[in-house]
C-alpha cells in the first residue's frame, strides 16, 4: 500500500511544490504552502500552491512571491514580441501592487537608482503562454489567472486601519517540462528556442484591469531563482526604508491621535 500512495503522490503536482517551497526557504524567504487569499473578483476563498513572504516584523512593506506549480509531461510555450511592453507601465509590468506602493513609488521611482534597476525589463517580452500538445483544458490560462488574482487578493488595502500598506506582489509560474519561446523571425518564419526561463504580459479584470508581466521558469532553475528574488526583495525593501518610517511615524504624531486614531 505504501508503495502505490508513493507511486501517487510522484505522479501529482505536490512534489514539485515541496521543491518550490524548499527552495524559497532556502533563500530566506517565510514559505506557507496551499495558502489562501480573497479572490478578488468572486469574494471566495481561493488556494495557491506556494506563497513566498519576505520576512518582515512591522507589517508596513509586505512583499510577496506568489507561486502557481504545474507538473506536466507537455511542454509550455511563451509567445514573443519585441513590442510587448512598449508604451506600457513598468511599475505596472513589475509587480501587482496595493494603492499605497504605487502612490510612493511614482513619487519616488525617478531619483532612485535602486529602484530604475528593478524596473529596466528588456522591451522584448512574452504576449501569451500555452501549453503545447496539451487537450481541452487550457492549463496555461489556468495558472496565469491562478497566480495574479492571489497576487491581487494578497494586495488589497487595509479596512481597519489607517497605516499605509506598501504591498508588492510578484507572480511566478513554475514547471517540470520544457519551456520554448516561439518568435517571428525577419524572414517570416517561426523561431523555436528553448529555455529555462521567461516572462509573459498577463492580464484580466477583477472588475477593473490588473496586469503584470508572470515568470515562468523550469525548476531547474529554482535554487538560482529564489536567490535572486531574494536580492530583488532586499533592495525593494531598501527603496520603501524611508516611506516605511514616515508612514509608522504618522502614527504617533500629535495630529493624528488628535484626530482620533
């Protein structure tokens, strides 16, 4: 019996979860998995494989790696463009973020060095990620729409207190199978390339537009990954340092308790 349970669980999704989870643990990050958030768009409670928080004890800056796993023996395709992102926000494309975070952020983005080095994204970048060879089920869209409603859910401002929330949010997809960019070449024919990572625009309504450009990498890459998520979140936590004092300060000042916080 102990036989055939292990023989199901290896040909389920959880493994390559457990690998995620490890991974970001190793990183440094507070790793939940099977965490709930609030969807945004039906107000029910839904799942994500691996939720991802970089340690923090205020609760000021909340920063988040929000992680769809799928286990598949079909190979996954990002359709590329050069002008994917042209003309399109990159604080947007960057994270899905609270009221809060882009408020300051678009305050402050210009004269921070820090923070033009999280946004410069090459202007190449995918449109659209599909499954190849797969059946009915579009299990591509699936975890696209997975992976930004939590980040989505986890982002939304606070009901019961006047802190600011600074709340950022970074969706990932990652998988066991084969990754191909698929370009239009300058002859008009289709380029194939594989690779171990990608980054696709992805967005929907909940009801109004959220958009964000989603990684999907190959778990291959996980320990090399998480790594450097973790590094991204060190510096976005450097930029929101400032911010995240004056907004706690705020607080105590004699004007605000005056007005009866």
């Amino acid at each position: 019996m102990q036989e055939k349970v292990l023989s199901w669980i290896n040909k389920t999704g959880f493994p390559l979860e457990m690998e995620t989870a490890k991974a970001f643990r190793s990183a440094g990050f507070d790793v939940r998995q099977s965490a709930t958030h609030l969807d945004p768009e039906e107000q029910k409670g839904r799942e994500i494989d691996v939720l991802a928080q970089d340690p923090d004890w205020l609760g000021v800056v909340d920063i988040y790696f929000v992680v769809e796993c799928k286990s598949s023996d079909k190979p996954w395709v990002v359709l590329m463009a050069n002008d994917t992102l042209s003309n399109f926000n990159r604080i947007h494309s960057f994270a899905v973020s609270s009221e809060d975070a882009k408020s300051e952020i678009f305050s402050k983005w210009r004269n921070n060095e820090v923070f033009k080095g999280l946004l410069n994204k090459p202007g190449r970048c995918g449109y659209s990620f599909r499954q190849a060879l797969g059946g009915k089920t579009d299990r591509a869209y699936s975890a696209a729409i997975s992976v930004l409603k939590a980040c989505a859910g986890l982002t939304r401002e606070r009901t019961a207190s006047q802190l600011k929330r600074f709340a950022f949010a970074l969706p990932v997809i990652v998988v066991d199978t084969p990754i191909f960019e698929c370009t239009l070449n300058s002859d008009g024919e289709i380029d194939l390339v594989e690779v171990q990572e990608s980054d696709f625009l992805f967005s929907a309504h909940m009801p109004s537009e959220v958009a964000c450009c989603i990684k999907v990498i190959r778990k291959e890459k996980l320990q090399e990954y998480t790594l450097g998520a973790k590094e991204i979140a060190d510096s976005l936590r450097l930029v929101m340092k400032e911010s995240e004092s004056v907004a706690i300060e705020s607080l105590s000042s004699p004007n605000r308790v005056a007005g009866g916080l």
